[in-house]
C-alpha cells in the first residue's frame, strides 16, 4: 500500500477489517515521508501490522530502483519510530521455524527458544530473539503472498523491475481471473503469466500467476464497494488483502495478522 495514498487505499479494504484509527494514520502520513527521505527511498509502502499479545508491529517497505531487490522492512511500535530489521538469510529462516512458536510477544528482545535431540542425540537449544521472528515473517508473507496485477510491473531489458507507467488496470472481465494476478516475488519456474488473448510479453509476464498455487482454492477472489473495487484474501496468511480497481491503475495490499501460517489450509479445503 503506497505511503503517496495510505489513506485512500485504507478505506479500500476497511471492509475486510484492515482499519487504522485517526491517530495512528495521522502519524504514518507524517512518519513515512520522513523514512523516505532519511533512507533515500524511491517510494515507501505501509506493508500493514502484525499484532502481538503486548503490542503491535507496524511495518513499511521501502523501495529502491529495482522494485523487487531494492527493499528494506522496518518496523514501529508507536508509527512514529522506525528500525530496520534483520537480513533475512536461509539459516535464519530455519532457527526461527524451529524456535518460535505461538503468538507474537510485541517485544522485540524478547527471546524464543526451543529444546530438543539433534541427530547425535544430543540435547540443544535453539534460540531466536522476536525481532528476527519479525524480518523472517514478513519475508516469507511477500515470498508466498504479495500479489500484483499482471502488467503492473515491467522488466526492462537491463534487468530492473520497475512501475509500468502505461499500466491502466485490468478490465472488468480480466479482474474476474485469478490468471490476471500474479506473484511479485522471484519467479519458482512454474506457470508463467500467459493471458487468455495470446498477447505475450516477456517485458511483463515475468513473474508466476497466482492461479496454480498449491493448494488449490487458497486465494479468495470477490468484488466489493458496489462491485468497483477487487479483493484477493490469502487463505494461508490469513490477513493478507490485495485490492485493485480495474480500469485504473491502483492497487496494492496490506496484512493485517497474528503472523501465523495457516498450515492446516490443505484439510480445510
């Protein structure tokens, strides 16, 4: 959700229960146009919230010029103060899927730990502060979640992934196919955004649709506002909400979640 119209695209998804109060967007509208200065963003999203048992992380992503490898999460307590979060390596990602379970805390030094035999038989404790938690959290919601319209993007011939200027939306009819949305995260080798009218471009269907993801039936798709505005709801993060507007060019998404994956999605479908 671009930091340029948080307000605007707010009201888009209030519907799903994606509310901030007065207060709180009063000081992001403030607090990310600083962030975009200090850090010399090209533009800044308020990616959403991630709610602890004491308190809330709100996040932001900023973006450089390559819109996919150019980002920075940080995170707030209080929308006002920013942090950076951790780098999020494969290693990291492991020590944090085995020590912390359960509800996030809200505060940041606070430590998760787990127990358990290694395959020596040995006993070792695994050990991973919140704040880490965080960064692997919001890495793996865009890796597995964050969506686009097909088209929103280009991919030059240098290599950068950037806004297509040109893009004014999806029709109606295009808005009403899950193949019309695709992942904005580094494509996984499968099916590739190909659109029903054969009109391909390896500039913009780059990325992976959305339609194919396993398990089937994870991505809720309906038309609210009067049927002007699109919404996607992730069923295995529950919390994530993309809205786009056809025939315009806006769009984003925001999660707002315990920050838990919904592993037991396959038996519920």
């Amino acid at each position: 959700m671009d930091s340029s119209s948080l307000c605007r695209d707010l009201d888009l998804v209030a519907g799903n229960g994606c509310i901030l109060t007065v207060e709180q967007r009063a000081a992001l509208q403030v607090s990310l146009v600083t962030l975009k200065k200090t850090y010399k963003f090209t533009r800044v999203l308020f990616w959403g919230k991630i709610l602890g048992l004491e308190h809330d992380y709100f996040i932001a992503q900023g973006r450089g010029e390559h819109e996919m490898k150019d980002r920075k999460n940080l995170y707030s307590l209080n929308c006002m103060d920013w942090f950076l979060l951790p780098t999020v390596t494969d290693s990291l990602i492991e020590e944090v899927s085995v020590a912390a379970k359960g509800r996030f805390k809200g505060d940041p030094s606070y430590v998760h730990d787990h127990s358990g035999r290694s395959p020596e038989e040995t006993m070792e404790t695994t050990k991973v502060d919140e704040e880490k938690r965080l960064a692997v959290t919001v890495h793996c919601i865009d890796e597995d979640v964050s969506v686009v319209p097909r088209g929103a993007f280009i991919k030059r011939p240098n290599g950068l992934v950037q806004i297509n200027r040109c893009f004014g939306g999806l029709s109606d009819s295009e808005a009403h196919r899950l193949e019309n949305f695709v992942h904005f995260s580094k494509p996984k080798g499968f099916k590739k955004s190909i659109p029903a009218t054969g009109n391909w471009s390896p500039a913009a269907d780059f990325l992976d649709t959305i339609d194919d993801d396993i398990p089937k039936g994870s991505w809720s798709l309906q038309f609210e506002g009067a049927g002007k505005v699109c919404v996607l709801r992730s069923l295995l993060w529950l919390g994530l909400t993309f809205y786009h507007v056809p025939m315009t060019p806006q769009h984003g998404y925001i999660y707002i979640g315990d920050g838990i994956k919904n592993i037991d999605l396959p038996f519920m479908l």
